[in-house]
DNA sequence: TTGAATCTGTGATTTAATTAACAATATTTT
DNA sequence: AAAATATTGTTAATTAAATCACAGATTCAA
C-alpha cells in the first residue's frame, strides 16, 4: 500500500493531537473534532484514515488510542530509527537539543563537524564526531538518516559523503539543492524560500 | 495574476542559482541547465517562467540578469519587508543569526520575548523587546511578517496577540497548528513531522 | 418503533500541478 | 540557402490531491 506523501505528514500530524486528547482524558474523537484542530476538512480526515485502513465504531467517533497505535504502526519502524546530525553549528545545536527532549521512535545518536573545538564535546547527551569517521560511525551505530545543518558551500560534498556511507533519508536544512541517488528520500526545507513566499502573499494576498 | 503556490517557492530558489551564475560570470541559462540545478524538468522551468510573463531571446537562453530582475518584480516589495522573530531561545536565535547575515528584502527588526534575562539585549544586531510592546512595536515600525518559535504551549495565545497587532503573514516553526484569519498569509514547518515522513520512506520505500 | 438527526466510508467529480507533445523560431552546418 | 539541430512557448493529456455527494449505520426523540 502506497500512501500520498501529504497524508502521510497529516498522519503525524493527527498523531501529537490525538496524544494530546488522550492525556486530556478524551477517549474518543470526530472527524470533524480533528479536523478543527489542524487547518482541515472532515472528509480529509476520514480519507487520510480509510487510506491507512481504519475504521471506528459507528457514531461514536474513533477510538484514540486505536487509532494512535494503527498510525504508529504506519509510521514508525519497529526499533525505532537512528539519525545524524551533520554540522553542529547554531541550528544543529538548536534542533539536537529539540528532539533529543523528546521521547521518540527517531533517536539522535551521533552529531558530527569538522571544526576541531566541537569535535567530542557532548550537545545534550549527544557526541561530536569528527567528518571523517562519518563511514564508520554511521555503520557501527546503524544510522540511516541524517539531518544537513552544514554551511551552502559544503552541502554538496558532504551529501555525496553521506550518499556513500549508505544513509537513506536525509533532511536538508542548507538552501541549496541536492541531489541525491532515488534509493535515498530527500525532503528539503528552504527557510528562505518559505520566507520570501509568506512576504509575496503578504505583499499580493489572493483574494 | 495569481501565481501557484509551488511556483512561487520554485521562482525563489531559482533566484539564488541565476544569482550564483551571475557571481560565475555567466551571462545565460537555458531552462534545462537551471532544471538541472534544481532537481526539476526542462519544462517545469518553462513553465513557471511562463506564467511570470518573461520571454528569452529564442535559443540563447535566458538572459540572466533580466530573469533576476523579473523574478524580483514578483517576489519583492518595492521598499521590502520588515519581519519580527518571536521567541528568542534556540531556534530564533539561530533564524535571526542566519537571516541577518544575508542582504535582502527582508529585515529582521526586532525580536519579541518574555525572559527579562533576554529583554533589551541585543542579538546580531537586532534588538529584544518584552512582548507586552509587541503592539505598539509592530505599529512603529511598521513589521508586517513574524517568524514564531516561541514555546509550543504558549504558540496559540501569541498568535492571537499577533492577528491583534496587524501582522500579515506568519511563518510558525512550532509544532502546534495555528488558526489565522483569512487574511493573514500562514505557513507553517513541522520538524517532527517533517522527521517522520523521511522516516517513513526510509522504511517503506516507493519503488 | 418510526422518524429525524448524526456521523462514517467511499465512489464520483473537481481542482491543481505536472508532464508530454509539438509547432514556431533561431542557429549552425553543409 | 536548404537541411539539420537546438531551444522555447504553449496546448493538450495525465496524474495527484482535495472535495462533493450520498448511502449506510447508529443513536436519539417522540
Ligand atoms: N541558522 C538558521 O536558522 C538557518 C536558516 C536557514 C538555513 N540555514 C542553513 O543551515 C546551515 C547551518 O546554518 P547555521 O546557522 O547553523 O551555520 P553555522 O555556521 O552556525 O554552523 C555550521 C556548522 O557546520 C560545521 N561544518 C562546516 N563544514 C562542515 C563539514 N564539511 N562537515 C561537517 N560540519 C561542517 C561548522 O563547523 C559549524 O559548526 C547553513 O547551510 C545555512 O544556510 C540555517
Ligand atoms: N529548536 C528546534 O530546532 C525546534 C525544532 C522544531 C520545533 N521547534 C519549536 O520551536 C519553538 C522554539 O523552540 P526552541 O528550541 O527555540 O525553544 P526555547 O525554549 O529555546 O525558546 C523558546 C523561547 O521563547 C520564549 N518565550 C516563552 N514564552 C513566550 C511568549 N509567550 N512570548 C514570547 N516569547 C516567549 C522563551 O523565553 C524562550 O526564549 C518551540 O515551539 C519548538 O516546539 C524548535
């Protein structure tokens, strides 16, 4: 079963509202409830959950902790994922200490830099690797994706270096495009673009 | 002329790369080489440059400066933007770093935070007011656009006091999903989702 | 216990975005 | 200067995503 790319973000999505119903003591939500709690439609939301092959008690709304577990067996993998991040720099630093507070089926295990006063300090619990022990450290801990925190103008190089250490996801946060082989997934995220194209709705709103 | 979404964000990256020609000294680009910048078709290219009305010399490419200056025509404001980071921690210090580094259309103005330990100092330039000036602030000097990487919990109240002060677009790097106004341009960034759908494709690849 | 109301699941339709196909035009080759 | 080649601009076709529309299923109200 191959799902659309955007349910599966709403999925994840869904997921944080409903954990966040249930510690609230709810224990059963509508399409409609979920829909209002994300910019969303109810039918979206009953198609995002037909698409994963869930289906409630009629008329009662769906079961939270259900349909929590039947999206974490979509999304997470089993044991969980182990993730890199390359360059520890301001925003690496800011998004390691982000997710390592979290409990989470993705764990980031290893950063990595070249500048020689990062190298094997400790960001949040987190060890410093040096670049060139890339290969061996991502083999040695199983690491298959990697967050790209690195400066534009080694991006490219060290994505081929990432490439060949057989990393298979990768988030980019640099603003240059890569390019990577089609067995890796590339999800990219420009800040300047999302930017400049808030201040062009602004400056030419639609409607 | 109302412009497709993807294209607006395409038009900005292809900005940067016609920019980094121009820096090489080159004069044209045929469609299929800035295609190849990006991880993109020929026509794709044509098409967006289409619908922004622009049209090359025939079979010499596109002249690059004026494509520069076209897509500037688009995409900026005549006088530029002028954007408030709201929460000053990890995250938006690191955003405010990074953005006041690069000369554009954009200027980060201010900063907004509750902590009296970063109220009046001064970061990268940019100065910290308490939120409760955020109104009169914002009405001063004249902020249209606000990045968001305040606390999750608290990401729903500021944005109420944001729509209150007039703010046109918002760029939310919490994880909470936002309601806006109609008028008021939103986008947002979910890192965790983000995270996860590379995660799942990792898992599940497509082909 | 019938009728109205509410909510889900899904086929059909619409809309948005991408890709294919190709005529028109300029350039190069012979 | 005719033929071959390369590139654009655009119409048409395709694909992907979102929305409409409505048939069931269940509950509630009288
Ligand atoms: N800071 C932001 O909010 C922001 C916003 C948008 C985009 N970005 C992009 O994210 C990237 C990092 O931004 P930043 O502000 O954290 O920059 P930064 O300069 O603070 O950090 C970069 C880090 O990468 C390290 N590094 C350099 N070369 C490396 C290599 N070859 N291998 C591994 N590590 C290497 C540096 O030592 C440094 O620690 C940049 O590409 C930037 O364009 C950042
Ligand atoms: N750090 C990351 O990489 C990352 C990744 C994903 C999402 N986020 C989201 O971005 C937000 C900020 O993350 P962070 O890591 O920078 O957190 P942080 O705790 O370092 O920073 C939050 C800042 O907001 C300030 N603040 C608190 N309440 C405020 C209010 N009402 N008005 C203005 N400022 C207020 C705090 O004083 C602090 O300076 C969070 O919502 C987080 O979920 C961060």
């Amino acid at each position: 079963m191959t799902l659309p790319e955007r349910t599966v973000e709403r999925l994840s999505e869904y997921r944080r509202s409903l954990l966040q119903c249930l510690e609230e003591g709810k224990t059963h939500i509508f399409s409609h409830e979920l829909a209002e709690l994300h910019h969303n439609t109810a039918v979206q939301v009953r198609r995002d959950i037909m698409f994963i092959g869930y289906t409630s008690m009629q008329r009662k709304g769906y079961d939270l902790r259900e349909l929590v577990d039947v999206i974490g067996d979509i999304l997470d993998s089993e044991r969980g994922l182990n993730v890199a991040v390359i360059g520890i720099g301001n925003l690496g630093r800011a998004v390691t200490t982000y997710f390592v507070g979290k409990r989470s089926k993705l764990n980031i295990i290893a950063t990595f830099d070249v500048d020689t006063t990062k190298i094997d300090r400790v960001i949040s619990g987190v060890k410093c690797y040096p670049l060139s022990r890339l290969n061996e450290v991502v083999k040695a801990q199983q690491i298959s994706i990697a967050i790209l925190t690195v400066p534009a103008d080694s991006a490219a190089e060290v994505t081929a270096q990432l490439v060949e250490a057989d990393i298979k996801g990768l988030m980019n946060f640099t603003t240059v495009p890569l390019n990577v082989p089609p067995d890796v997934y590339l999800d990219e995220f420009d800040m300047i673009t999302s930017l400049e194209k808030v201040a062009y709705f602004v400056k030419s709103p639609q409607n």
